[in-house]
DNA sequence: TATTGTTATACTCTATAACTATA
DNA sequence: TATAGTTATAGAGTATAACAATA
C-alpha cells in the first residue's frame, strides 16, 4: 500500500543515518559494534552455538568463530560443549562480559540523555511509544534472514 | 527523571541491536555501512570538506581522506577544489553515487516491507510516528560531538 | 601559529576456501 | 552425506603519527 511504501522508504534512509549515530556514541577505544552486538545476544538469550550465533548477527561462521576467540581471549565469552551434539560448541556470556555491557550501556543512556533532552518533547515520546516495536523488529530480522537478490 | 532514564536506558539498548539489523539489512557485496551513510549525508547536504564529512560520520580525518579516495575510485563521489579558500577540498556525490544510493534504499524498503507486514499494525503506526523524530536526533548527534568519557 | 588535508604504517576485523570431527 | 566448527590466507577498513600547504 502506498502509506507502507512510504514509511518504508524513510525507514531505508533513517536506518542509514542511524549508523553514523551509533558509531559516534560507541566508546573509542572498547569492543567493535558487532562484538558488543553479539554480547547482548548473548546476554539476553543464553548460551547459543557459533551457527545460531552468526545468522542472528549477520556474519559468516568463520567470522563468528574467530569473533568468539577474541571474546574469550578477553574474558567476556565461554566456551562449553553440548551434552547431547558433541559436534556443538555453545557460547556463554561471563560475569566480565555482563559487567561490560552494564557499563557500556549505562554511559550510551547518559549521552543519549544529552542528546534528547534537546530534542521536543514529542519527538522524545514519539521515539520512547516505538521502541517496544523496534525491538521485535529487530528480533523478526534474527529469525527471518532478509533474501539478498 | 525516572521516565526519562528508563527511556534512555532501552534506547541504548535498542540501539545495540539495531546494529546487526542495519547489517542484515546491507547488501553483501556492496559498499560499508560508512561509505554508504558518508554517501547519504553528501546526498542531502551538498558538497561538504574532509573534516566536516569526518566530524558528521564519527570517523578520523585521514580516515575520511582514504573513504573518499575509496568513493572517488569507484565513481561514486568528486573532489573540487573551494573557491575562497586553497586549503579545503569539497567533496560532492556523482550521477553514479545517488543511482546506486537509490538502489540501495529501493532493495532495503522492500526487505522492511517483508519485516514489517510481519508486525502489529501499532508497532508499523508507533516506528512510522517516530522516524521525524530519529531523524531529528541523528542530526543533533551530528552537530554536536558526544563527549567519550 | 592554526587549520585543512595527505601520506605512511600498523592493527583490527571480516570474508572465502579448505579442512576436521561428529551425526 | 550433511552439519558444526576451525584454520589459513587475503583484503577491506580505520586509527595514530608525521608531513605539506594554505590561512
């Protein structure tokens, strides 16, 4: 329809300027954006093997795989085996790993605090009444890979 | 205030997993996420400088230097020189660089529009109320650097 | 002196291809 | 034969430091 169509094009565009935003609000010298990605996934649903891992974050599994080294090098992620698939290698967030993303996320909620507290206050509760749908947006896009034509 | 910072505290998060949404959502084998948002702000904003492309897309000013030779090799965008001032190089986008930036979004709405059939019709309501908004926030993180304590 | 931009260098991250192990 | 993961290698992308040119 044409009012989808619409919102779907500023969508496009929105999403676009979104990275830039992201970036500048990510702490310089931290975990790259995919690496922190992969933690919040890892914080919110547990243990995952390195597939499931790398279709929900959109990289190869070699990528994931050799992301996970760097993890657990640095003490944020785990490796274990799975009791039944011993070919599975399930991937858990440590106590440093949470202690990060707590940190991380607290200094992204004060910056982003600045920012909207110059935004009108309608733009804040319009952005405040969508998050509930951006994130199951987002959680569709983990279930459903996007077809690359 | 309370509301204020449970807000800003799901935002953050939202933005987290924002990421691997927008890179679900990039075609494999095209341009990074950063070259296509540098595109994107030379597209609505005209010609621009190094350092001030550098300062909106949250990227060092060498680092922009090499983006823009990338660009440049590909067609994509232009170097002219300033008229007043000898020191600067204003960098335009080209005939080619907006064809393939509409491309890019034409692919992506209709990868939403897939996503977004899928969801409530008061989430599709509540993200479409709020793009103005966004779009807002994005520019003011734009104009002024966040501070990275 | 301050500002704009480039070059040189090194490191991080990610992909593709080839391989091992388990089902 | 199919699936889960790793290793090897190469390339893209970005940062820091040092430099050149103009204001």
């Amino acid at each position: 329809m044409s009012a989808t169509a619409v919102s779907d094009r500023a969508l496009a565009i929105g999403l676009e300027r979104l990275v830039s935003l992201i970036r500048r609000l990510a702490p310089p010298s931290s975990i790259s954006l995919t690496a922190a990605s992969t933690l919040a996934t890892l914080m919110a649903d547990g243990p995952l093997g390195i597939s499931d891992l790398a279709a929900r974050e959109g990289v190869t599994q070699p990528g994931m795989t050799q992301l996970v080294s760097r993890l657990e090098g640095q003490g944020l992620a785990r490796r274990s085996g799975h009791a039944a698939d011993r070919r599975v290698v399930l991937v858990g967030i440590t106590a440093a790993g949470r202690q990060l993303m707590a940190d991380r996320r607290a200094l992204r909620a004060e910056q982003l605090s600045l920012l909207l507290d110059q935004l009108p206050a309608d733009d804040r509760d319009a952005i405040a009444t969508a998050l509930p749908g951006l994130t199951r947006l987002t959680e569709l896009a983990a279930t459903e890979p996007v077809q690359h034509a």
